[in-house]
C-alpha cells in the first residue's frame, strides 16, 4: 500500500501526533508513506522513522487579504496536486479541515488515488468561517470517504453534508509513548512526596485551564499535600500564568512548558483532569488512562464520554460546570482507595484503543476504498 497523509505541519498537537503515529506504524508494516505539510520541517515536532518520505511544500505564510487567501490556497492546492502525480498513492488522507479542503481539490481527476478526508475535532464547537465553511460543503463530497472521531460528529456530517460518506474511526491510544525532545524530568519540577494533578493540551481557549485554575484555587487550601502541573504552550500563557499569580497559586501550579517525555509526566500523575470546552477525540485523556490515571473530565463535545466510563475508571460532569468538577475532584482527591481502583480500570483503554485495533480500522477502510 502507498499512502499520502497531507497536514498542516508536524508541530506539536494532537492531530500531528496521530499522523506521525500512523506513518510511522505504517512503515514499519512495509508500506510506502509520505508526510506532506504546508510549514517546513525545521518546525517538526514528532520524529519520523527514515522510511517515510518527508515533503514540505513550504506554503503556510499568512494572507493579508482574502484575495490573497484565495490564490495562496489555489497554490497550496496546485503544488499538492504535483506531489500527488509524482508519488501516485493508492490513498490519500487529508488531516484536519483546512487539509482535508485542499486535498480534495488537489485530487480532482487523479483517477488512481482514493481520498480520505479526516475531520480531528467536532465540527461544530470549531466554525471555519464563512468560506471555508462553504468550500467543507462543496467539496467533501467528492472524498471517497470523510472520517469522523464520533457518532456525535458522524450525525453532523449526514446532517449537515448528506452527500458526503461518513464513517466513524476513533483515534488509537499509543502506549508507551515514544520519547521526544524536549525532555523534562518531573523530579526536577517537583518534590516525591507532592501528589500531582495533571492537565495536559494547548494553553488557549478551548481547553478551558481558566475555568481548571479556578476550581483549583478552591480546592487548594483543603488538599495542601496536591499540586497542580498544566504540560502545553500556547497563546494564552502570560493571561494563565497571571491569573495563577493572583489565586495566590505560584507554588502550587506549574506552567512547565511543552515535553517530550510526557509518559514520565502521566506515569508519575496521581490524577488527571481535562476542563475542555470542546474536544474531538482527546488524546491525552486516553494517554493518561493508558498509563493508570482514574481522570476526571467535563462531559464537553465530544470524546470524552466515549472514553470515560463513568464510576469505572473516571467521572465525567457536566460541560462547564465548575463547581462539579470541583466535587468530582474533591471525591478523587481524598479517597486513596478509588482512586487507585479507577486507574487500575484505567487502563484498559490499551486495548480498547489499541494501535492494532484501530489501525485495522484504518486498513479495511483502505481496502474497501482501493477495491
């Protein structure tokens, strides 16, 4: 099998780090693979095996207008369209919308090339505005197939795009993760008798660490033995890190930054928590129930409750509710007992979400398409 997986980049996130997962799983079956990005290597963040071929098209600069958009995106889609004649893949799987988009205009009349449009989040709670939102509608359908991460999501596409063919493909939950840099060890950020709530993700809007902060703060004076390490970078870092100065919270919320090694990070967790305000398929609420964390997490759109089983290896509360997820923390918090019980459930999500499981999931959808 030839495939080409088309992305924005290879930065750090959960989307790149599903296709860096999928290349490199995929070379190792002996399959020809190709990574292509708009943003050039030297941003990648995920390591590759030799075997897959790298293509950088270099085409991510900004717009300044929306005349500038549209010949940018004309361009990005003609120089995808050169890579698709020069490698001529049996599959071509579009990471994300904006790519997804691309790729299916980049493939118009590649007769040979089966195209896989991949949506990583919940359409919904992530609107593209009104032209891409437009351009989603006109050209899914020409994907021989859109995967969705939910039946939530699967129910907005035949909803909202009945001519598109959707299926649903969850994403796999690696264990152990592979190590990247940069590494930081945990041991360096805190002392070994402190017990560690964990969160983990992009610091921006949707993630909700605002709303987590809060609920700490609260929980704090009651739990003196907890702290409270958030692993990520983003945009909002100086705004959390001042609100964390004004809860009073500087010796006991850690802002470390982006890891490499964040399995050392889960493996030395007591307790994780996700206050997102949406999600698609959460990939570190399944890492760090893959490495025996009972989590806690806002029952927000959508992959929680698909990962969670509520009072077996976790709680869920209801999206946006804050002082539940204090409750729900507290409970955890406090008794040794389940909490141990629920991560030694935990971590069976191994093998409900396993790389061969889901892989395979991949692979008859391959087959059925190249048919």
């Amino acid at each position: 099998m030839n495939v080409l997986i088309f992305i924005h980049s290879l930065s750090s996130g959960g989307a790149e780090r599903v296709a860096a997962n999928m290349a490199n799983h995929w070379v190792n079956c002996g399959w020809q693979v190709s990574i292509v990005t708009l943003t050039p290597k030297k941003l990648d963040f995920y390591e590759l095996q030799p075997a897959v071929k790298r293509i950088a098209l270099d085409l991510a600069s900004d717009s300044p207008t929306p005349i500038a958009g549209v010949i940018n995106n004309l361009k990005r889609a003609r120089a995808l369209r050169r890579v698709l004649r020069q490698i001529e893949p049996d599959i071509a799987l579009g990471m994300m919308s904006t790519a997804n988009v691309l790729l299916c205009l980049a493939s118009v009349g590649i007769s040979r090339t089966r195209v896989i449009a991949s949506e990583r989040t919940y359409p919904p709670a992530l609107p593209l505005g009104r032209f891409w939102e437009r351009i989603r509608r006109w050209t899914y359908p020409l994907a021989d197939r859109v995967t969705l991460l939910t039946r939530e999501g699967l129910d907005w596409l035949e909803k909202e795009i009945p001519k598109a063919r959707g299926i649903v493909v969850p994403n796999h939950i690696p264990y152990p993760l592979p190590l990247s840099n940069p590494c930081l060890v945990p041991a360096d950020w805190l002392e070994p008798d402190r017990r560690i709530l964990l969160a983990v993700g992009r610091l921006s809007e949707e993630k909700g660490f605002d709303q987590l902060l809060q609920v700490f703060a609260e929980l704090a004076p009651t739990n003196p033995d907890w702290d409270l390490v958030i692993l990520g970078e983003g945009p909002l870092r100086s705004q959390l890190e001042q609100q964390v100065h004004a809860l009073g919270l500087t010796h006991r919320v850690y802002l470390p930054g982006r890891v490499g090694n964040v399995g050392d990070w889960y493996a030395r967790a007591d307790l994780y928590v996700m206050s997102s305000r949406f999600e698609g398929f959460p990939n570190t609420l399944g890492e760090a129930m893959a490495y025996g964390c009972a989590a806690v997490s806002f029952d927000c759109d959508t992959g929680p409750r698909d990962i969670i089983r509520h009072e077996v290896d976790g709680l869920l509360v209801p999206a946006g509710d804050t002082k539940g997820l204090g409750v729900a923390l507290q409970r955890l918090m406090s008794d040794d007992d389940l909490r141990d019980q629920m991560g030694d459930r935990a971590i069976e999500v191994r093998e409900r979400f396993s790389m061969e499981k889901i892989m395979g999931l991949w692979e008859s959808l391959f087959a059925a398409e190249k048919t």
